[in-house]
C-alpha cells in the first residue's frame, strides 16, 4: 500500500476497506477498442475507458477507468510545488503514461484543489495558492490538446463514493477531505453539487464552532482569514499541535509526521492521547454545523487522516453531543477507494456530465 504523503501512512486500514490498488496485470484491458470519442486525444482510438486526473497539492495521479470502475492503469507522480507550468507538464506527462499503459484513449477529468469562477473560469480558493487566479482549463486544454472537464477535488470524492463506493445507495453525501488541508464535497443522487458560487462544501474554511480561550483567533490561514477549520483539523494541523505542546510541555524539538504522533499514543504517550482527543473533538464541532444544516444520509471520510482506525471509534460519539438533534444515527464511515477515490470521481466527471 503507497503511504500518505502527508501522514506517513501506509496501513491498518478498517477492516474490510479498499486500498484501490491495482488490479493484476492480466485485468489490463487491451480489446474492445471503438472510435474516438468526447474528450479524446485529435485521432485517438480507445479502449471504452474514462480517465482522471488528480492533482493534488504533494502529488498529481492519473488513473484509466473502464464503464464497471476496473482500473486499467494508474500513474503517479511529485507536485512540482509553486510551479504552476511545471504541474500542467506533469499533467500531461501522466495522461500520456495512462493512455500508452492502458492501450487507447477516452474522455479526461481532472480534479483540482480548489474551484473555478463560474463565470470568468479563473481558478479560486486554492489551497495550491500558485493555481489561483489562472484559467486551469484553457491551459490544461493547451498542453493536453484536447477537452477537458474539471471539478474540486472533495466534489470529485463525492461523486466516486456516491457512485461505487462507500456513499452508494445514498441519497445526500457529505464527503470529508482530512489531509494536508481540510475540504468536503457533496453528492445528491449521484452528482457533486456546486451551488451558484461553486463554493459548496468549502467546510475547511467556516471557523471552528464553540472555540476556548486558547482557540481565538487561531492560527492564519492561506485564505486570509484566522480559526479556519483547516488550520485545526488537517493532518499538518494535528502534528504541528503536538509538536508545538511538546516544545513548551516537554521542552523536546519534536518534528514528527501524523504517524508517529499516532504511533506514541499507541505507545502510552499520554501528550498525544491529549493532541489526539483535542483533534477528533475539533473535528466534531465542524461537523455538527454539517450535521445541523444538511443532515447528509451519510459522511464520507478521506485524506490521509482518513485512515486512522480510532477515528470511526471516537468521533461518532462526540458529533452526536454537538449535534442539535437529540437523535443522531448517520454513518460515519472510510472512503472506500482510499487515497484513489478523488481520481477515481475525476475519471466519472463526463459521464456524470451526460447523465
């Protein structure tokens, strides 16, 4: 299983959950082929496939779908960080790996850590603070050239989980992104929802709801606002607490990744038990406002936070408490293709465009 970039994680997760791994290579697809199609390569031919692209804010992964959600190939590779021309190479590099690995073509999506203007297509609210202000699309066009859909990376989740994954048979999914940053997108009946503005499931950035002395104003956030949810609740936020209480608790530099502040806890340390229910507490104080003004039939969890087992353990119990609703029974469980399901809903985007 690949580790987290962000975490350093690379396992244990709940029981009966999909890694989204590869399949062996005699699944490879290589008959079927039919003419070119929506999206495609000038002059391609292709297996019936859709591909996806991810691009993330520490790596970007390309995978190949065909229509049942097999995986025909997948790429991945490094965010070349702060160098928006560089990710676009990278974009198309990889799209050029799937296709020759997957033997054809098909229609592309590409999810994006942000959203675009519906309006003017400039790309806003990024957490690649380098992608703001750029129209994404016209320049992925350019170097892919051919078309291409894209959408935020949390409506991506949403739309795989709803389709095939741990939010099928669901009505309303509130999907949650708990990685570098903190994001969610939502799916009704199989669709991300965007809202006039595009900016639906911007969870990261509402301030943490009933903060304590010690959580005002919070830290900044890359949005230019303090206390944002994501400044509290991604991965980064739960090791740099640690770090920072074990510096003035202990009077030890500590530099460690999610991981290994996990890994103490295990071990007895009682300061990261302490970071560790300070964490999921925050965590469930964002979602009672979810809870509170959507009341999604299920939540979704991703991002490399995602894949602590404690979680589906200690934070039920405490979203029941700051719920407004005495009564509180929504599942609250894993994304069932782990880290690939953000790819997996950018590779569904054109055929939830002509549904």
């Amino acid at each position: 299983m690949l580790g987290d970039p962000i975490t350093g994680w690379a396992g244990h997760r709940p029981e009966g959950t999909s890694t989204g791994a590869a399949p062996p290579p005699d699944r490879i697809a290589g008959s079927g082929v039919v003419g070119a199609g929506p999206g495609c390569a000038a002059g391609a031919r292709f297996v019936t496939m859709q591909l996806g692209v991810d691009w993330g804010g520490t790596k970007i992964e390309g995978i190949a779908l065909d229509d049942d959600g097999t995986v025909l190939a997948r790429q991945r590779a490094d965010t070349p960080r702060s160098d928006y021309e560089g990710c676009l190479r990278v974009v198309a590099d990889l799209v050029a790996a799937v296709e020759k690995d997957a033997g054809g073509s098909g229609p592309l999506g590409v999810g994006l850590p942000g959203s675009l203007d519906p309006v003017t297509g400039i790309a806003k609210g990024a957490s690649s603070t380098w992608m703001n202000g750029r129209h994404v699309e016209t320049d992925l066009r350019r170097v892919l050239g051919r078309d291409v859909r894209t959408s935020n990376d949390a409506d991506c989740l949403a739309v795989s989980e709803a389709t095939d994954g741990a939010g099928a048979g669901y009505r309303v999914v509130f999907a949650v992104i708990l990685g570098s940053g903190a994001g969610a997108g939502i799916a009704i009946d199989g669709r991300a929802h965007h809202g006039p503005n595009n900016g639906a499931g911007e969870w990261g950035h509402n301030a943490l709801p009933l903060p304590d002395v010690t959580e005002v104003p919070g830290a900044a956030c890359y949005c230019g606002k303090h206390g944002c949810l994501e400044t509290w609740v991604s991965g980064r936020a739960f090791a740099r607490a640690y770090r920072q209480h074990a510096e003035v608790d202990l009077a030890e530099p500590v530099d460690l990744r999610p991981v290994e502040v996990l890994e103490r806890m295990r071990s007895g340390d009682r300061l990261a038990r302490l970071v560790w229910d300070r964490y999921v507490d925050r965590v469930a104080r964002g979602l009672s406002l979810v809870a509170n003004a959507l009341d999604p039939d299920i939540f979704v969890m991703g991002g490399g936070m995602s894949n602590v087992p404690e979680l589906y353990d200690d934070l039920p119990p405490l979203l029941a408490r700051y719920a407004f609703s005495p009564v509180f029974r929504t599942p609250l469980v894993p994304a069932a293709h782990g880290d690939s399901s953000g790819v997996r809903g950018a590779a569904w985007l054109w055929r939830e465009e002509a549904s």
